[in-house]
C-alpha cells in the first residue's frame, strides 16, 4: 500500500487547493473573432490603472487573479484587430466571466506595437517548446500546392526526417516510438502517410501544435524523448461554410457550420466540421509521374476521415465529442505494406462561477494495426488499441499557476515476427498504467520557475517510476532571456524497428516485456548472468539556452541539449533459439545544439534553422551511431507577398542534410533454406533455390550516405469573391533542381534508389 501513497497525495492536493477561498476578485473570458467566432490566441489584456496584465491561451482563454476590489478599465489588444474595452466592476470574492468579441481593422494598422506572444515569452518557461499555427504551416511551399504539418516539422529545429517514401520523424536522438504524438488527446500511433509528404491531420482544422522537444514538464509521460501536440478547433458557429481542394497529389473536402447556431455574443450554441482527403497520386502518376521509382510511378494510397461535434457555453464550458478513421497502402515490387487506424473520444472544460479553479477532462481510443509482406519474407502483422482517461485542474493566481492530475492508460499489443532463423516472435499482451502529476509555475520579478513531479506506476510490470521535472526563465533584460529544463522519463511501449533497417515502412509495436530481460552485455546463457532490475525503458534530459528579441519583429533562439537514454529495450531479432531472450537492453545519448531565427514583417516571412547534434547507441559491445543519426541539418524558409491586397504570394524552402550512416556490406553467401532437409543439394543445387545471404561488416553504421539537399518553390493566387468566398491557386514545385537524392541502396540487386524527383504540381482550393 506504501508504494501507492504518492498517487494518493497528488490526487488529493486539487480538493485541498479548490477549498481556498481569496479576499480578492478574478476575471476571466475568452477572446473570439466576431465573424468567424474562432478563439483568438495570444491576444493581450489589460487592466487600466492597475498595471496588470496577461495574454490568451490557445482556446482564447484567460484569467487574471487577485485583482483589489474596484472598477477598472479592460483592455483587449490584437494585432489587425480593433482594440476591445469594457469596464467592469469587481467586489471582494468576485470571480466575473467576460467574452470578448473584436473585429478585424480593415484601415492600415502600421507597425506592431503589442504583442501577446512577447508578453508569453516572458512569462513562461517554454523550454524547447515550438508552437505550430495553420498560418505557419500554409506559408511553407508545400508538396502538391496543399499545406501538411507533415511538411512543417521537418523545418523545425532538432527534428529529422528520413525520407519522402516512407520516412519517419526522429526528434533529438529519439526514435518515433519514443515520441508521442496527440490529437485532441488521442494517441496516434503512426501520424504520417507512406508518401512522406503528407499526416493524417487537415491542416484547416487545426488551432495549434506544441511540439515539444526534449525537457517538457510533469503534465506529460508516457514518452522518453519528445511530445507533439495537436489540438483541432471548433466548427462555424454561425453559418454554413466549407472547401473543396484538388491537387495530383490528392484531394480534400471540409464542411462545418451550426447545429444550434450562437444567436447572441455570450451565448451557447453546437456546430460540427466533418473533413476528408484522399490520395490521387495513384491515379495521377502514369500521366504525370511515370518516370518516378524507374518507371513505376508513385504506389502510394490513402483516406482520412476526422468529425467533430462542440457544445459551447456562454461561460467558457465546452464538451467536444471527435473521431476519426485513417488507412494507408503500399503497393510495389519491393514491398506490399498497409495500415488502418481508428478512434474516437470526447473532452470537457468547466469553467465554475465560484472559483479559481478550472476543471477538464478527457476519454479516448485509438487502434492501429499493419501488416507487412516483403520479397523472400514471411508477413510481419502488429496491431496496438488502448484507451485513455485524464482529469485534469488548473488553478491561476496572480504571478503563479498550479496544474494538476490523474490519468489512467490501457493498450492491448498484437504482434507477429518471424526472423532469419525461422524462430516465431509473438506478443499478445494487456497493460496498465497510472499517472499523477503536479506543475507549478510561479513569476518572481524576472524569474519564471515551473517545478513538476510525476509518478508513473506500471502495472503489467509492477513499477513505479517516480519523475521529478524543473524548468525555468530568467529574463535578463527587456529582450534576452535565460531558460532551461530537465528531468527524468520513462515508457512502456517499444518499437521492432532495427536501426539497421533504412526503409521502414513497417512499424511494429510492443509493451514492455513480462518476460525476463539481462543487464546490458550478460550473456543469458552464461552462469551467473545478472537479470534487469527493471524492464522500463528510461532516460533524463538537460536543456539550456537563450532567446534574444534582436529587432522587434526579429527574434533568435538558441538551445542546447543533452539526453541519455539509460535504458533501451529493443527486439532481439538476432535471436537463435527459443531459449534465448526476446528482448535486449541498450543504452543511448543524444547531444548537440539548435539554432533558430524568425523576420515578420508586413509582406515577409524569414525563417532558418540549424541543428548540429550526436546521436550514438551502445548494445554491450559496440558504440554505434543509428541510421537517423545526422551531424548537420539546416532549413530555410522564406515567404513574400505582392499585390495590394497582398493576393499573391511567393514562398520557397530549402533543406540541407548530412549523410545517414549505414552498414557496409562484406561479402554475400547462398542462403539456402534447407526446405528438402539433410537431401537439400548444397553443392550442385540451383542457385535460384536459394536466398542470398549478407555478410555485414563487424562494426554497425561505419559508412556515411551522400549529403541530402532539395530546393521546394511555390506561387500562391488568391481570388476573393462574396462576403466570405475566395478561390486559392497554387503552382508548387518539390525538388525544384531534381537533385537525385539517395533513398537507400539495394544490396542484393546492387542498385541505389533515390528519393522522389523533381514533382510539379497545380492545384486548386475553393473556400466558401
């Protein structure tokens, strides 16, 4: 019982915290635009005279707490926004709820003097943290003409990507498993199409993406190396409103609008948005792309599906219900590869009258399963499906704010395996896990510091895994500030991808072994091998670095980090008989430093990036660095509008990358696979009976790919018609000088495959 009594106390601390009662007043609201009723994030807001002051969150909401009795003027700021005042009148105890609605300015707004997301930067920790908008992600030039996250990350700091056919996303030395990905607080268990160019996620229905990078906070587990968040936004409260949009690559549909329309600013209402796409390219490549892949085109297939149904309240209150249906082919010569996912949840937010405290909640299921059938190999199948259950309190002061909580996550695991021996890998488990944790932020002049814990109890493995995490901000002046972030991690879920593998389409997942696992280099069948003391796997992160507001529209960030993977369970796919263990322990490091710098300016957009970091595994007998390891990666990104209602718009991209290390090749051998048995003719059998074996070179990942670059352009047309109508135009092209790109390299064939060539494209999106 002793083991359980830290859940106990963090499960308890909310009630003691709700039971406080203060001697002064709160206001709280949220920020809309008037047309289109969406929430406004970073917009800023003032109290007139009492020099306070804070900015909105994501969904548009705020709160300001411990305000002196007394009437005030409040002021709501908004860049391209008219500016909002109000005067209210708060008595002791009071806790009033505001909603304000602001409406474009549609005269010059001249240069920007207020800045919500300025005022964020200074008052929160947001160590190794990039948020995401739509706005951002449309204005990178984008594969097909059609803006994708899928496409935004990979210009993101840190962050690698392997390839445009079935690349993976790799986040500061972490793999993919070791990165979490959300949506709308479903776990996604694969977020990227084959054709790597393209998500699941409809970039017109997201609000906002945190991707956080390494050292996030205790509100967040489950993962050893990195989260993305993604959060999806109401439909039109108002009116009817949709688009349809067309590329060779694929096509799109969005529709929204009001079940119960908001009639009147500061009421309730229920709408829905119902979003759609599915591929072309594998209709459209024989006419277009025939020279792609030597001729067979682009063999890549998709459909998504994604609904959501809101009911929003006058007082802040909202209870979302979502769900979505995603599946993905492969069809080629080398490889036959699908997989479906699907789920489905609901989230909650009260906002109560009477106290400080805001309350939210979430419910959700997810699946995936794959199933993979390579030349010469037998079929490889996984499947993952789990739930999720998360409460969740905030309580906002003055200069401090406490989040707190209690999730509860299940998944069952389904894999098959059969390796080169011809020795069956199977899994087919249940696990549990319970999580609490506590954040508290607190502002001491210029010092932000943000303390966390976390306690992580699993229950397939009967371990607790207590997690102490710390950010902080200094801000050394006006315009430069100190952050840094740490602590310690853990997860229960692995992956079966082999770091020899460079293609990997398929991913197969597992939960943390109940069988037996050694100590890093025991040799199982040796006399006193020493077994695991735990079968997590684990690691602890240090962040450190500064942001400097060099202009006021010029800001620069610079971030180094440190990550050590202390444990690594990987599949034991070298496994030569059935006594020996299923599961290996490696240990890992993962180091190096971003840099980043943004330029808004009225008709501009200039960004650049660049990462130089280490990434190195240890399996007990050799340091090695895995196939995503890349020493330099560097992206630029710029965009300009022309016209004088800025209806034209020019962006390009451009990406440079090291090369990925690989395994030489030493020799081959027939591989036969004795099918006659002791009558099987090894000397004057027909070699085509026979597989050919590999003989890799002793020392794992010692060669090094050619460097990676690739130029994309596009030009954008927007043609406005009606109150809300508008038709979007886009010429792109990806890989615009058709630099041949290694993808990988067949060793049995001897013939190197390169990554997609150059790809142009016209498309076409109409918004109503």
């Amino acid at each position: 019982m002793k083991k359980f009594l830290p859940l106990f106390v963090l499960i308890l601390t909310p009630f003691f915290l709700l039971a406080q009662k203060s001697t002064k007043a709160t206001l709280r609201g949220t920020v809309y635009d008037k047309v289109t009723t969406q929430p406004i994030s970073f917009a800023t807001i003032k109290l007139e005279g009492a020099s306070l002051g804070t900015s909105s969150d994501i969904n548009g909401f705020f709160s300001l707490a411990d305000i002196p009795p007394g009437t005030y003027s409040v002021v709501v700021s908004y860049l391209g926004y008219e500016d909002f005042k109000s005067q209210v009148t708060l008595a002791k105890g009071d806790i009033q709820f505001l909603n304000v609605y602001i409406s474009e300015n549609i005269t010059n707004i001249g240069e920007v003097v207020i800045s919500g997301k300025k005022q964020q930067a200074k008052t929160e920790v947001q160590v190794s943290k990039l948020q995401v908008t739509p706005k951002q992600i449309r204005s990178l030039p984008s594969a097909g003409g059609q803006a994708d996250i899928a496409q935004y990350l990979t210009v993101l700091p840190g962050v690698i990507f392997t390839g445009d056919q079935g690349g993976q996303l790799y986040i500061r030395g972490g793999s993919p498993v070791q990165n979490r990905i959300l949506l709308d607080g479903m776990t996604i268990y694969n977020p990227f199409h084959s054709i790597g160019f393209f998500s699941v996620f409809e970039t017109e229905l997201i609000r906002n993406v945190d991707v956080l990078t390494g050292g996030f906070n205790s509100d967040y587990g489950g993962r050893i190396s990195a989260i993305v968040d993604v959060k999806t936004r109401e439909g039109n409260r108002k009116r009817l409103s949709g688009l349809v949009s067309a590329s060779p690559f694929q096509a799109k549909a969005l529709i929204e609008g009001p079940i119960i329309p908001l009639k009147k600013e500061g009421g309730g209402s229920v709408s829905f948005v119902l979003t759609g796409k599915t591929a072309l390219i594998n209709r459209t490549d024989n006419a277009l792309y025939n020279y792609v892949n030597n001729g067979e085109g682009v063999p890549f297939d998709y459909q998504d599906v994604y609904g959501k149904v809101s009911f929003m309240s006058g007082n802040g209150s909202k209870f979302n219900v979502f769900g979505f249906n995603y599946d993905d082919k492969v069809d080629s010569r080398l490889i036959d590869f699908g997989w479906t996912s699907q789920g489905g949840g609901m989230d909650f937010t009260v906002v109560p009258q009477n106290s400080n405290t805001i309350l939210s909640g979430t419910l959700t299921y997810s699946g995936y399963d794959s199933k993979s059938e390579e030349a010469d190999r037998s079929p490889r199948t996984s499947g993952i499906n789990g739930f999720y259950a998360g409460l969740n309190f905030t309580n906002f002061g003055r200069n401090d704010e406490v989040k707190y909580g209690l999730e509860l996550t299940g998944f069952n695991t389904k894999f098959q395996f059969t390796n080169f021996k011809g020795i069956d890998i199977l899994q087919n488990e249940n696990t549990t896990e319970i999580a609490s944790y506590i954040r508290w932020k607190r502002k001491l002049g210029g010092l932000v510091i943000e303390p966390g814990f976390r306690v992580q109890y699993y229950q397939s493995l009967g371990e607790i895994s207590p997690e102490p995490r710390l950010g902080l901000k200094y801000n050394i002046s006006d315009r430069v500030r100190f952050k840094a972030a740490g602590g310690l991690y853990s997860q229960n879920l692995l992956s079966t991808v082999n770091e020899r593998d460079i293609v990997n389409l398929f991913v197969g997942f597992l939960s943390g072994p109940e069988s037996t696992v050694y100590e890093l280099g025991e040799v199982y069948n040796q006399p006193g091998a020493k077994k695991a003391s735990s079968r997590l796997q684990k690691s602890w992160h240090t962040v450190g670095g500064f942001e400097f507001d060099v202009f006021e529209n010029f800001d620069l960030n610079v971030e180094g980090y440190y990550k050590n993977f202390t444990q690594l369970l990987a599949l034991n796919r070298n496994k030569t008989d059935k006594a020996a263990p299923d599961y290996v322990i490696e240990t890992g490091k993962a180091y190096g430093i971003d840099f980043s710098g943004k330029y808004e300016g009225k008709r501009y957009y200039i960004w650049g990036a660049y990462s130089y970091g280490f990434v190195t595994r240890f399996d007990g007998v050799q340091e090695y660095p895995p196939v995503f390891d890349r020493r330099h990666n560097m992206n630029l990104v710029s965009t300009f509008q022309l016209g004088k209602k800025k209806e034209w718009e020019f962006g390009a991209r451009w990406n440079l990358g090291s090369g990925f290390p690989f395994t030489k090749t030493q020799g081959f051998y027939t591989n036969y696979n004795f099918n006659d048995g002791i009558g099987t003719d090894v000397l004057g059998g027909n070699f085509g009976d026979a597989d050919l074996g590999i003989l890799y070179d002793d020392q794992r990942n010692t060669g090094r790919l050619p460097y990676y670059h690739r130029m994309d352009i596009s030009l954008k047309r927007v043609i406005k018609f009606g109150k809300y109508g508008q038709t979007e135009i886009v010429a792109s092209a990806t890989n615009i000088y058709d630099r041949p790109n290694i993808f990988y390299f067949d060793r049995v064939r001897y013939a190197r495959v390169n990554q997609l060539p150059i790809l142009p494209s016209l498309s076409m999106t109409v918004q109503w």
